[in-house]
C-alpha cells in the first residue's frame, strides 16, 4: 500500500502544481480569485479522499501516454478530448454543467499552453510525465495487492 500512497503523493504534487500554473495566468484576471479558490477546493478534495484524483484522473493520462513521453507539443495542442466531452457529458456531474463549459477550459488550457515560453511548456510537459508515471506506478502497486 506503500507504494500506492507514494505514486498518489506524487502524483497530486504535479497536479497542485499545474493548478498554480493555471492560476498564476488568471492573475490580473476576472477569473483570478475562482481559480485560487479551485486550488483549495482541490487540497481539500486530496486531504480528504487522497486517492480520488489520481483515480479519476490518471487514466487520461495513460490513454495519452504516447504523445506524453515523446513530449509533443504539437501533439498536445492538437488532442480534441471528444471522447472526454462525450464521457463528461453522459456523467451525473455533466448534467449540471454544460459541456460548452469543459470547451472553454480546454481551450483556455490550450491557449495557455500555446503562449508559454519555451521554458514554462518544458516544465508542463515534465509534469504531465511525472502524472503519467505516477499513475503508471499506482496502477501496478493496486494490482500487485489485489494478488494478494
């Protein structure tokens, strides 16, 4: 279980910092203030349940393993996520939010990526690595102890 709990620390640290990538472009923003708040919400979604995220979360990331280890930028500006939307809007949580909404936070996500420097993306795309191989890590721990 130890192993677990590690790749799932891990991988919560990339995304928090992700979450203050993101926030730190709203700064100056309208939008400022909802995504610091989205960061608690987030710690305290991770405090309270610390293997929800990395659950939920870490199968997109091994969906889009290819272009995450080749480390393609083009390829991740490219990605259209329809299969996601479809998913999303299908979900209880789909129903209470419109899916033009998740179309907006992609784009904005796309976008951000789009205009960060050189080095912001290299730091990104070493992130999505980290998730990547964290889920990777987690998933094999779960496994081995369902053998068990």
């Amino acid at each position: 279980m130890d192993e677990a709990i590690e790749a799932s620390n891990e991988f919560d640290s990339s995304i928090k910092f992700l979450a203050y990538a993101y926030a730190n472009k709203k700064k100056g923003t309208f939008d400022e203030e909802k995504a610091f708040r989205n960061i608690k919400r987030l710690s305290i979604l991770m405090s309270a349940e610390p293997m929800f995220v990395i659950e939920k979360c870490g199968p997109f990331f091994l969906k889009y393993a290819e272009v995450i280890q080749k480390k393609e930028f083009e390829g991740i500006e490219k990605l259209d996520f329809l299969e996601e939307k479809q998913a999303y809007a299908a979900s209880e949580d789909g129903s209470k939010h419109t899916s033009d909404a998740m179309e907006g936070k992609i784009r904005f996500l796309k976008k951000l990526f789009k205009e960060a420097s050189d080095v912001e993306r290299t730091e990104i795309v070493d992130h999505l690595v980290i998730l990547l191989s964290s889920y990777c890590k987690y998933a094999l721990a779960i496994k081995k102890l369902n053998k068990k």
